[in-house]
C-alpha cells in the first residue's frame, strides 16, 4: 500500500474514532513495525488521555509505570516538534534508558515517535517499535512518519469539526423536538430535512419518493411558494394563510435560513375563529400607538433591530415597548403574541403607525 493510498483512507473516516481505526489499520503497510501505538496527550500537562495500541507484547504498563518519564525519543519529539528514532540519539542515551528497558519487557529494542498537531497545538504522538533483533528504523522511515504524522493530524482536525457540528446538530434537533409548535425544516429544492413531532403529528406533509413536497398539497404549495419568494425576491419571511384538507385553517411562517444553508424553516399556527377565541384575545385599545405599532412589525417576523429601525428608536427601547406590551396582554413570548394578533385579524385591526 503507498503513502497515498494510506492517506485517502485516512481521509475517509470521519470521527475520531474512525480515524484511530483507519491508521492503526493501515499504517503498518506504509512503515515496518512490530508495533504501532498512538496517544493523545493533554496539551497543557502532556498527560495520556488516550492510547490506541497494535501490539502482540504486553509491556504498556511498564512502559506507563517508569519508561514514559524516562523516555529520550519523546522526550525530543515534544521539545523540538520534530520525529527522531532511538538510533539518531546521542551517545548512549537510549540504551540506558527507562523506556529502552520498558520495550525490552516486550521484545522490543528500536523506538521511532512523530508529534501529531492539530490546529497549530500538539495532539499526540505516534510510536512505532522494532524487535531487538530487527534493524534499526532508517531516515527513510523518520521521514514517512513525519508525513503520516501531518496527514493524521488533519484528518483529526477535520473529524473534530465533524463531531461538534453533528453535536451541535443533534442539540438543536433534540431541542426543536420539544417544542409543541409544529416546525418544519426544507432546503430550497423542495425536500424535507427535518419536521418535529409537533409537525409530524399534526400536519402529514405529502412527499415524493425523493424526500420532495407534493405540491398537491397545500401546505406544501405554500412552503414551496415561500422558498421560490426568497430564492427570486430576496424576502427572508413569508407569512400565508391555507385551509388543509382536513378543514384547519393554518397561518404558514416560513424563514429564510442562512444562505450557506440553503434552507427555510416554516412555523405553524391554527388559526381560531372569532366566535373561539373572542374570549383569549387582548384589548388592543389598552396599548399605545407606539405600541401597537410595535406589535404589528412583531407580527410580520421582524427582528428587534430591523423593528428599531423601521420604528426609528434604540434596540433597547424596542425591548422595553415590549416588556410593557407582555404585561398589558398578559403574554410572554414573541410567538405568543404573534398568535394573538394572528388570532384577532378576524375580530379587530390593529391601528398601528401613530407615535406616543
């Protein structure tokens, strides 16, 4: 196998487990060893917190309990940032040494270390080891595991990226899962990427066999016509009202996500008829116009900064407006109140536009 060949497969795992699986897997195909060991090291302390070994001699905990204090080859990899075997150190350093007589415990007589960085800090290191009775290693191979050291060390940084974007993935899935406000997830050619069970439950989106939205459905038409209203006008809200068919009468608010993602989130509320809800909705005379003013720019999906500077005041005063307005209706959330104006576009209009 050459070093290219070992380099794509590296390259293909995406975890750091994987990546530990693929080396140790592979590696001795790219340098003869008898044994092939990598660590992980605290970058702070240079304490072991992890140690991978492919090894047919038991001598690591030896080599834990008096040979890593005592250890000269790493002892230069971690001072000067460069792989060196047990042969190129001077004098008889190595021979002496506690780590010499640790690998001996398992047969071993010839030691070869490369540092591992990651993201300019040291990772770890990667060990290989030769029996006594085998040649020493050569530059040849010092030189490999300086290259295999550099390779590894990407792959590590990129399966570091992978695992905390999945985590952090898997933090907001869990998350949007909880919530009782159906959401639906679909990128811009029309597929479902992800609906809670809110969702799921309460509106039975119609699909392809592609993970596509039926547009014979009317939901689907009107996430479909809000991701063409963002991708051809530039809008980042749409706000639609639809009867499923079913008979519910839904008020559909889809957001344009970041561009890098290309995908629209969509909210759902039932709308209430006003003989339901006359009961639930707030006396909007016992706000200001500066007030109602308020509320309406909060109805149309607008952020604190654009209301700010659509109403031509502060962010912070937009936040107070707001603490006042909760108080007045008796609501606590945005989405709360974006429900009660929602709810009472069929019993009462607003009267924005005035100032205080």
């Amino acid at each position: 196998m050459s070093a290219e060949t070992f380099a794509l497969e590296l390259q293909s795992a995406l975890t750091r487990a994987e990546v530990a699986d693929a080396y140790l897997g592979s590696v001795k195909d790219v340098i003869d060893a008898s044994a092939v060991g990598l660590y992980q090291l605290d970058q702070q302390s240079q304490r072991v917190l992890d140690v991978r070994v492919h090894s047919a001699a038991d001598f690591l905990d030896e080599y834990e309990r008096y040979g890593r204090d005592d250890d000269p080859v790493l002892e230069h990899v971690l001072t000067t940032g460069t792989a060196i075997d047990s042969s190129r150190l001077p004098g008889s350093q190595w021979l002496a040494s506690g780590a010499r007589h640790a690998l001996g415990v398992g047969g071993f007589g010839h030691s070869l270390e490369a540092p591992v960085v990651t993201s300019g800090c040291l990772f770890g290191t990667i060990n290989f080891a030769r029996a006594v009775t085998s040649r020493p290693f050569s530059r040849d191979d010092v030189a490999t595991a300086e290259s295999i050291a550099k390779h590894l060390g990407r792959a590590v940084e990129r399966a570091v990226r992978y695992e905390m974007a999945d985590q952090r993935s898997r933090a907001l899935e869990h998350t949007i899962e909880r919530l009782s406000q159906p959401v639906i997830i679909t990128d811009w050619d029309g597929r479902v990427v992800f609906q809670n069970r809110a969702a799921i439950d309460s509106c039975h989106l119609s699909e392809d066999l592609d993970g596509r939205l039926n547009i014979a459905d009317s939901l689907s038409r009107a996430i479909l016509d809000a991701t063409n209203t963002f991708t051809t006008e530039g809008k980042r809200v749409q706000t639609q009202s639809i009867r499923t068919a079913a008979g519910k009468q839904l008020v559909v608010k889809t957001y344009r996500l970041a561009d890098a993602t290309r995908a629209s989130a969509t909210m759902l509320y039932e709308r209430t008829t006003q003989a339901s809800s006359a009961r639930a909705l707030p006396r909007w005379e016992v706000l200001t116009q500066r007030e109602q003013q308020i509320v309406e720019l909060v109805s149309e999906g607008l952020t604190t900064r654009e209301i700010a500077e659509r109403a031509f005041i502060s962010d912070n005063t937009v936040k107070q407006h707001l603490k006042r307005i909760y108080a007045k209706i008796d609501v606590s959330t945005r989405a709360e109140l974006i429900q009660l104006t929602w709810a009472s576009s069929n019993s009462r209009t607003l009267q924005p536009g005035g100032l205080d």
